[in-house]
C-alpha cells in the first residue's frame, strides 16, 4: 500500500465508493466521525492525506481543518457539494490544500490525491535535507554532502574528525566526555582514549578555528569534557 487516507466526512455518504476506487490504485482508506480519532491517528503517524467536507452532520467544518492543521502538515482535500467561491476560499484559508465539488469524476480525484501526497513527499524530503544542514555562526557542517566549510572556506578533514564534529554539531551546547566521545565514534570502550580524542580535537581546531587557542567553535570544558557551542 502506497499510504493511508483518512476520510472524515459523514454528511455526503462517500465513504463506501471512494474505498474501492483508491484501493485499486494502492491506498488503503480509513473513515472517522470524530475530530478526536483524528487526532488519535495523527499522534500514531498513521494518515498521509485527509478528505474531509466542511458540512458536517456534528461540528464546524472550517474549525475542523483548522484543528487538523495546527496538528500536522499532511495534505486536506475538502471534497464538498458546496461549490460557491465563499466555501472554498473559507477552506483553503483555514488550511486546506485542494477543493473539489463532489460529484466529481472519480479519476479526477484519485489525480488530485496523488498530486498532493507527491508533493507532500517531496517537501518531507527537502526538510529531511535541510535538518541535515547544521549552522552554527559561519561554520557550515553539511552532513548530505560530508562536508564543512569556515567563512565559506571548505575545511578538509579526516572521516574520524568529521564524526567527531559531527556528533558535537548534531548536540549544539551538550558536553561530551572523552568516553562518550570515544565510544560514539569506534563504538568500544574507552580505555586510555585521553590522548587519541586530544590529538583528534586539536586536529579540528586547526582546522575549523581561526584562534585555536581561543576556539570559538570547539571549547573544552575542563574537568568535563567538550562541546561546540
């Protein structure tokens, strides 16, 4: 199955022939009553998309997309009867995504889901991306690429010494001991690893700093430890 749609309309009765239509093009669907399994769902990571109308035999339609918004960024299609200009932008101002006047042509819909779960894949990607990103002031770690860069200058380091940076840019501000540092990086117990982390860390600092004796990035916490930051 390509993903879940979650369809929250009982006014229209559509539930039961949308189901066929977009199993046979690889969704599985689900039907709710109640914004409250909507959140449910949600929290479980369970929904890629949502159908929903904003006229509802219980609640506001408008305030249930609003609801859903504030809760997840997944793709809402309202699929309503209600065709009027007001209805839509209402929709789209609360947060919907696409609007489609039910009836419809039933391909024309399955176009429209798939259009935005693309898109919606496609963002999660560009996001997942950028998270791979660390800035910190003019130091650049870009982890999609294996590289980091000072003031726009590209810094060559050694793969021990780019994962060594790398798991103190990852945790900005945290404190590492010479174990933790050790053991995260060869993935044994630490056991006289005092000097090699030292070499490894003055290594970094030639590199990344313009003063290694007053760092800016990678500061030694006496007694601890270090940490970038």
């Amino acid at each position: 199955m390509r993903g879940t749609i979650l369809i929250y309309n009982n006014n229209t009765g559509i539930v039961e022939r949308m189901q066929p239509l977009f199993a046979g093009e690889g969704y599985e669907t689900a039907a709710v009553k109640e914004i409250a399994d909507i959140r449910k769902k949600l929290e479980r990571g369970e929904v890629q998309l949502l159908i929903t109308d904003i006229e509802l035999q219980e609640g506001d339609g408008i305030e249930a997309i609003r609801e859903v918004r504030a809760l997840s960024s997944i793709p809402i299609i309202v699929l309503s009867q209600r065709g009027d200009e007001t209805s839509k932008i209402g929709a789209l101002d609360a947060g919907a995504d696409d609007y489609v006047v039910y009836p419809c042509n039933p391909l024309e819909l399955v176009a429209r889901v798939k259009s935005q779960l693309r898109r919606y894949t496609q963002l999660a990607s560009m996001n997942a991306n950028i998270q791979r990103i660390y800035r910190i002031n003019e130091l650049v770690l870009d982890d999609m690429r294996r590289k980091v860069t000072v003031q726009g200058r590209e810094v060559r380091l050694t793969p021990i010494e780019y994962k060594i940076l790398k798991l103190l840019v990852q945790e900005r501000g945290r404190v590492f001991s010479i174990e933790q540092i050790y053991e995260s990086i060869w993935h044994m117990q630490a056991i006289g690893a005092d000097n090699t982390i030292a070499v490894h860390i003055r290594h970094i600092r030639e590199k990344i700093e313009t003063n290694p004796r007053q760092p800016q990035y990678l500061k030694v916490v006496w007694g601890t430890g270090y940490k970038v930051g």
